[in-house]
C-alpha cells in the first residue's frame, strides 16, 4: 500500500523565504508587462508586495495568518518603524496603489474579467487608451518600488 505523503507545514516558509520570493517576483513584473500579460503582471504585483509584507511580519510573529489584506498585513509587519520618512511616504503609497488593484482573486481572471473589475473600482475614469494596460502598469511600477524599500530596509537592518 503506497504511504501519503503529508502536505507541508503551513510554516514552512521562513521571513527569507518571502523575500527572496518578493525579490523574484518583482524581477519578473517587468517582462510580464512587456509581453502584454496584464492580468498576471497584476496578480504578481501583489502577491510580491504580499511577500515582503509577509517576510517583515514572520520577523516579528510566527504565527501564519492566511488572509490576504495588505493593509492589515503592512499595519501589523512592523515595517513602518524602521522606514525613514520618505521610504514611508513612497511605501505606503505604493502598498495602496497595489491594494486597489489587487485581490488574490485575479488569479482566475481573464482580461475581461480584470476589465470589470477595474470599471467597477473606477480605476478606468481619466485614463485613455488601454485602461487595463495603464493598471497594470501602475501596480508593476509600485510593487517594484515596495519590494526595493523592503529589500533595501532589510538589508540595512541586517547590518546593524
């Protein structure tokens, strides 16, 4: 009789983990832009920007919370003590540009539907052309800048 094999521990991941996977996932943003795949330029962009939220937060909490609010997981890492007062300002907005345009949900999601789902957010008024290209666009330029502060912060942090 074949043995099951057990599903991992939810903590299986540890805060490097999530920022290395933050880092990877921002490294790929770009590309997937270029290449026109909006839909998971955008999902990407928050799952990256939900990886080093997650990375400051293990750091201070072990314990696995499995939402995914990035704004209660950036008010609960701990991330905003150690930012110094433009790293805060150019964080946070970029935390919210993402957290408009992103949910865990996009990962099903057809351009349409990502279509919709902008309309119904009103993140189209103001913009002409190709308003899906424009939000994808905007989510890739923030999450790159969130996960560079993270990272950034991180490694100065380690330092010290």
């Amino acid at each position: 009789m074949a043995q099951r094999r057990a599903r991992p521990p939810v903590d299986e991941f540890n805060a490097e983990q999530y920022k290395a996977a933050a880092q990877g996932h921002a490294e790929t943003l770009q590309r997937l832009y270029e290449l026109g795949y909006y839909v998971l330029a955008t999902y990407v962009s928050g799952v990256a920007v939900e990886s080093i939220l997650r990375a400051y937060r293990l750091r201070l909490n072990p314990e696995f919370d499995s939402r995914h609010d990035l704004i209660e997981l950036f008010r609960r890492c701990g991330i905003k003590d150690s930012l110094r007062p433009q790293e805060f300002i150019d964080f946070d907005a970029a935390v919210n540009i993402i957290n408009r345009r992103w949910a865990n949900t996009h990962r099903y999601r057809s351009v349409q539907a990502l279509r919709s789902f902008f309309r119904d957010a009103n993140l189209h008024h103001g913009i002409r052309g190709d308003f899906v290209k424009e939000n994808a666009r905007r989510a890739v330029s923030a999450a790159r800048t969130a996960v560079r502060i993270g990272v950034q912060r991180w490694t100065r942090s380690s330092k010290n």
